[in-house]
C-alpha cells in the first residue's frame, strides 16, 4: 500500500508542477506583463492548464485511486497517506467529471475576461467586459452540469472552493448571522461621531508605506527569502511552492494604513503557504485549497491582530515615526478610526462588521445568477439596488460597484461565502490561542509575534490542503464552525469603540 | 499537402506553449525570484522542458514529418510551407535522439547552476560552482553523443545554436580575422593617448539612466507595450510571444552610457522578436534560433548605429539636458570615449575591436574542454592565461574572469562564436542598407529611426526562424558571411578615432 502511494505522489507531482508553473504565468500576467501578451498569455495559461487537468485524470491515477480507496478505512485518517489518497480522490473526481475541453475554454477565456475587467473597470463599462462575463458564465454553468449536485447549479462551484459546502449549509449559518450583525450595523450607523476616520488621512509616500508594510510583515514571520511584496489592482496571495510564496498590495497615498493592512492580509495567507509541511513538497497536499481555512489566516492576522489594540500599543509609535504627520493624532483617535465601521462601496476595503453584508450579498446575487433568477446583463442594476438595501448606499459608477472584484472575471463563483465562513472561525481560533498562550496578549503588546505565528503553525498551516474545514475545526478545536464567538467579538470590540 | 502542414502546426502548438511557458519561468528566475524558489523552480522548468520535447517529439509529428519531407523540393523554399516543415524537421531530428530523462537532467542541473554561479560570482568562489558546471559539461557530453557529427563532439553543440556550423567553418572565418584584428588591437594599444575615457564617468542616477535607456529604446522603435524593461546581473532578452518580449539591462552608477548600451543591444533583439510576422504566432518559425541572427541585430543597434557618429548628433544633446554633468563634455571627446579600444576583463563591457579575442577565447576553450584536453577545475587557470596571452590581461578574481557570463552555467556551450559571426555579418547589413536608403544617414542625424529599423523589418525580423544565416545572407545580401566588411568597418572607425 505504502508502495502504491508513492507510485500515486509521482504519478501527481507533474501535473503539481504544471499548475505552479500556471500560478507563475498568472502572476506575472496581474503585475507586471505589459498588455500586448494577453493573447499569446491565455493560449498558454490554457496549454498548461489542459495538460494538469490530463496528469490529475491519467489512467494511472484513476487505477491507483481505485486500488487505494478501498482500503481507506485501514489508515488513520490524520494521516499523511489517508490525506494524499483523499485528497487525490476529490482532485480526480472533481476533474474527471469535465471534458478537458471545457477546461480550456474556461481558462482561455478568464485569461481574456481578466484583461477585459481591468480595462472595463478603468474606464467605468460594464457593458464592454459583459460579453466575456455572459461567457464565463456559461461556461460554468456546463461545468456544474458535469457533476451530480441536485438541482442548485450553485452546489457545484461551492463544493468545489469548499469541500462538503452547499447552498443550505451556508445559507443556515448566515441566516444566523445576519439579524445580529444588520442589528450592530445599525447601532454603529446611528453612533458614528464617536469616530473620526480623518485620522488616517493626509499624504503618505507610496515608497514608506511599502517599506512600512515590509517591515510590519516581516517582523509577524512572513519569510522574504522565500517570498516578495509586489503591486497588484486586486491584492492578491501565490504559492509557486511553498519556498516560494508571492504577496500584493496596492498604495492609497491619501490613506495611512490600507496598504498595510492589505499586506498583513495577504501575509496571513503567504504565512500559511510558507509554513506548509515539506514532506508535502510537490502533492495534492502541499497548497491549501480551503477557502475558508485560508481565509481564517488571512483575517486573523489582518483584523483579529492587526486591527487589535495590543497590536498597535507595540506598532503604532513605528507608524508614527514612519509618518510623522500621525505625531500629532493620539493613539485611542486612531485606533478607533483604523476600526472604524460604516457601510462603504468596496468589500476589500470594508470594515469588519459590514464586511459580511458584502459576503452575503455577492453569495445571494450568485445564487440567483447560477439559478436563472437574474441575468449577466441585468448585475449592475441588481447589485446597486441590493447595495443599498443591505447598506444603504448605491454606487455612482460599476467600477465602484460590480466591477469591483476580479474573482468573476477569473471565473471564481462560489468563491466569496468562504470570506466570512473563514472569518467567524479565525476568531474561534483566536479564543483557542489564548488558553494555550495565557500571556498572548502581553507578547503581542511588546511586539513578539513567534508565539501567535507558531501556533498557527502548527494548528493549522503546516497541514496545508490534508483537512478541510470541518474536519480540522474538530481537530484544532473539538467542534464545528460557529457564528456565535465572531458575534461576540464583534459586539464587544465595537460595543467599546462606539459606547454603545 | 496543405492540411498536413496545418497539421504539423497544430500539432507542434502546444511543444511553443511549453517553450514559452518555460521561459516566463526563466525569466522570473532571472529578474525577479526570491532564492528560497530555486528548488521548485528547478523541477517546474524541468517538467514544462520534458513535456515540450516529448511533443516537439511526438509520433504523429515524426509521422507528419516522413509524410512532409519528401515532397519539400516541390516547395518554394523561401516559402514559409517549406520553412514550417524545414524546422520543425530539424527541432524533431535534434530532440529525437535525446532521451527524455537527459533533457530532464540537463534542465534540473542547469537551473540549479545558474543559482550556483550568482553565489559563486557574488563571492568569488568558483570552486563552489565547479561541481555543477563539471556536472553539466557532463551532461552535454552525453547529449552531443547522441548526435552524428564525427570526432568533435563541440560541432554538435555548435549546430545547435546555429544551423550547419561547425568547429573547422568558424576556425576559419576566426582564422581570416584573428591577424588583422590582432594587428588593430596592438596599434590602437600604443596610441591610447588619442581618448580619455574619463569622459564617460561622474555619478549618474539609477532612476535617470533607466529612463534615459527607456527614452532611446523607445525611440528606436522598441514597442513597450509589448515588451518590458527590468534588471538583470546579466542583461537577456526573452519572447515569450512576440507580442511581449522582455528586455533587461543593468546599471553602473560611475559610467554614463553603460546601462544604455545594454539597453540598446537588449533592445535590438526585443525589436527582432517582436517584429515576427504575426502568420507565425504558435509555430516553430516564431522564435528566431539563430544567434548570428539575433546578434546582428543587437549588434547593429548598439555598435554600427549605437556608437556611431550621426547616432549622436541627435541624442549627445539630450544625454547632457539628462546628466548635466556632462555639458561640459564636448561631443568628440564623448564619441571618442564611447568609442574607446582597450584590452578589458569583461565581455559584456569590451568594445567592438577587442570583443573578437574575447569569443576567440571562448570559442577555442570551449573546443579544448569537449575535446578533454582542458579539465573543468583548470578553467580558472586556463582562462587567465589566454586573457594574458590575447590581451594582455589577467583578472584579478574569477568573478571578472570565468565567472563572468552566465551562459555555461545556463548550460549554453558552442554560443559564443555566434557572437563574433553576427557582429561581422551586421556590417554588411549595414551597407547594404545604406544602398538601399541613400538618405539614412541624413535621417540618424536628425532623429527618424523609421526607415532604420523598416529595412531590419523587411530584410530580417519579419523572417523570424525561416531561414539559417546562409539562407538569409543569400537572400539580403547576395552573398555568404565575410568577415572582411567588418575589417574594413573597424580599421575607418578606429584608425579616425586613433589617428592610426
């Protein structure tokens, strides 16, 4: 049996490397490739992805896969073996289902629809990226018809980000969540003089606010040497291996910290790809494939941490020497405004409480886009009038509004849900963390980061993809994903920060 | 006949993926990756460079190809029917008697080399690159083994870079050469007095020359919107299509023109590349394989037209508006510094009389170490002696010595002579050129470009890999390479510069 795993880790290693080196293809395409290479870009991101999608399908899997599987039961299934036949079971299914035609079709025409989106949401027209949207669309429509899911096409693209995921589950758990938080969002709105975001702004040097994202980024155990910190429209996380984990971020020169924050957010993901087991180098378990774990990485160390008070009591007199036009603004003034909560435009700049109405909205809207309720055409006026249902507010332009998230335009539906799924359990994880480490607190306030970063190693990052969501809220906490603990805290942070 | 050819392309499409896939990867390594990527980067490249050979190798293409071949005299050769079939047979023939797994090692060693040699060059210490660069002589030994070229198996990494050539050709041509260029080097060496290269040096901002090289290469013609500029410790360039074609360059803050130069000779290849005609895209005559080629061109715009006179008449003025130190610099102690002749270290940095002994140099080391009669741990001292010998030289250190290109730890061995063979076959472009366009010289002077690069265009980029150096020279010139232009070239520049 050992023997037969081996023979499966290298029957998968080249398609593993196959879609690294797409991940290498995709991230020089969203930072740096000049525009004329779209074309020739799509035709090869399409070659390589065809050629991983034949490797992960090969007969050789699928008669490993049918020798292995049965005898699953034998193994622990913590362990690394139970993992890579596991995990190589649902790669294969979750593939052999789709013609590797309908595989290039899609990544072809995400690689097209990505420039079109940059370009539509530069110059505010929707109706110019509509077209490839309307085709991605399509696309995914036929590929959530090649599996067995019921009668919600939508199942199909959950699942797939979410092992285990379906419209009813999440839908439960927001349906929890969602009378307390409009309750708490409407109790910030009508107590918003108790913050004053003009705290965070003045002009801050694109040059500063990079080296200052560096340092603070460096200092929580991201790893330069196996990383970089690059510009990106949309922020985004990379794993080329897990020696080498590529991070972005964009620069608001207006705004003191939304680079940096945007940094300690995709550093929580390049964290977790960093700290992935090397015995999982080149496997189905070396990158993390749960949304909602990766996200509750990404989220902790951006909110949970880097949007806590002991955090700032060791970094704020940093910022303010960085920028010495914070001198003058007390610490209390900015820790309130770097938390302030009001419903806002755009998710990734949202605040923590209204950041879930963002969530809940784009997972209704995709759900009755995948359910024929509404039409491509018709998501800039849904959007804008959902917006201001949930938040009050209409966007003055589809840059501001439906443009405002890459994810559709690189074919990435049932995506977003895991954002706030990760989010809730980032802040069981917190509780957790603190009856393991009674003097968290104190270590965070002097700027010592190696005990939080250690715990999430070991709790969570250095398993990579071997457990999904529920399977390792059980292990690293003894029970399931709750919305009740991120409520609390919520209501307790902003409970203080707004006298409520 | 037609179908069969569309065929063969349709087949060989996804082998130029791979290839060009593999080369973003190279590039990201070379510009941009962190060192920790090294090891994955290795096993990425190795696997998209396997794959590509087993399709440039597959049955139906070998197939293709039998059926193909017999009927090509009933093709116009210069036709690109026949030139799709030409090279695809000679991409099959030169991959088809390489195993699989030799061209896997080759890749995986070679990347694992170059990571190597930029420690070993940074800290003076190839006997730390040795082991790897014994390995991939190795290596290549075994590959030109599997080639049918008679004893001197240096002939058969010779071909490879450059169609029908072989050790006794190019002794030859560098035999015709040597004495002449021998006799220019020692009467310019004793007439050193006639330029002051101090002319050349000061403090010259980083940002500045990046911009000012970016100004030039623009105006020459190189299209960034295809194409990029970044750093290198070697400068490169790389088409991953022709529609984005990378060029890089490096800067030395003590000399003005340096970072240009480069620039201008990296630009030379990126206008090569990216004017390929577009009925190429996805094919084997995309990709210009000859180097002589590729190096008439950079040579060209670097050498014939970058350090010639009515080049400056023109940018010698915004050169000074750019560095204003160098107003007080008169343009013809400038011309004559940027022209300056002396024996140098560096290859990259020789100037155009004695760039030839450098490549002689490499050239027959090259042949004496395929050939056993020079040991791998010997190159240091092997190479000191002949820069002695050649040019009255010995590097104070390896990383001015043999560490100084990257090309052997890139596993590149029989690429150097191309080199000279270009820069000789670039004169006589150039007078044909000035037959073709009487005015051309008029136009240098005031700043039109146009026609300069159109000729290139027309009589040489359009073709991409169409032709071989003798085809095209045929074609253009009427004629065979002939190193004594170039003689002529050198002894009217020099002899005005030095008053010889």
């Amino acid at each position: 049996m050992q023997e037969k795993i081996e023979q499966l880790k290298a029957a998968l290693a080249t398609a593993v490397d196959l879609e690294r080196a797409s991940y290498v293809l995709e991230w020089d395409q969203e930072v740096l490739m000049p525009e004329g290479g779209a074309q020739a870009r799509a035709d090869q991101r399409a070659t390589l992805d065809e050629l991983a999608h034949r490797y992960y399908t090969a007969d050789e899997v699928g008669k490993l896969l049918d020798e292995l599987v049965p005898h699953l039961d034998e193994l622990d299934p913590a362990s690394d073996e139970a993992g890579q036949i596991r995990v190589a079971k649902r790669e294969y299914d979750q593939r052999v289902n789709v013609p590797a035609d309908l595989v290039n079709q899609i990544s072809q025409t995400s690689s097209l629809a990505i420039q079109a989106w940059q370009k539509a949401r530069a110059e505010d027209d929707f109706p110019a990226f509509e077209p490839l949207l309307s085709k991605l669309v399509d696309l995914r429509q036929q590929w959530a018809a090649c599996f067995d899911v019921g009668e919600n096409s939508y199942d199909a693209l959950l699942d797939y980000w979410e092992a285990g995921m379906t419209y009813d589950l999440i839908a439960e758990v927001f349906a929890g969540v969602k009378p307390p938080l409009v309750e708490l969002v409407e109790a910030i709105v009508a107590h918003q003089d108790a913050v004053d975001p003009l705290v965070l702004e003045g002009h801050f040097g694109h040059d500063e606010q990079m080296a200052f994202s560096r340092e603070v980024t460096e200092a929580l155990g991201y790893d330069y040497e196996r990383g970089r910190l690059d510009l990106a429209a949309h922020p985004f996380t990379i794993p080329f291996s897990s020696d080498d984990v590529r991070i972005t971020t964009r620069v608001f020169e207006d705004n003191v910290v939304s680079c940096l924050m945007s940094s300690i957010h995709e550093g929580g993901h390049g964290m977790h790809a960093q700290n992935t087991s090397p015995d999982y180098y080149r496997t189905v378990l070396d990158d993390c494939k749960s949304m909602a774990i990766g996200e509750s990485q990404s989220r902790f160390f951006e909110n949970v941490l880097g949007r806590s008070k002991p955090f700032w009591r060791y970094w704020y007199p940093r910022l303010q020497e960085t920028f010495p036009a914070m001198k003058s603004r007390s610490f209390d003034a900015f820790y309130k405004a770097l938390n302030q909560s009001q419903p806002s435009l755009v998710r990734v700049e949202a605040d923590e409480v209204t950041y879930g109405l963002h969530i809940i909205l784009r997972f209704e809207l995709e759900n009755d886009l995948f359910n024929g309720r509404v039409k491509v055409a018709d998501l800039p006026k849904e959007w804008n009038e959902r917006m201001e249902a949930y938040l009050g507010l209409t966007p003055p332009n589809d840059a501001e509004g439906v443009l405002q998230d890459i994810h559709w335009a690189a074919g990435y539906f049932g995506y977003f849900p895991d954002y706030l799924l990760g989010t809730m359990w980032s802040v069981q994880l917190w509780e957790k963390m603190q009856q393991d480490i009674p003097d968290v607190v104190a270590q965070i306030e002097s700027g010592k980061f190696d005990a939080v970063l250690g715990w999430q190693v070991e709790q969570v990052h250095r398993h990579g993809n071997k457990f999904n969501l529920p399977e390792l809220s059980k292990k690293v906490l003894g029970g399931p994903l709750d919305w009740r603990p991120y409520m609390e805290y919520l209501k307790t942070k902003y409970g203080e920060i707004y006298g409520l």
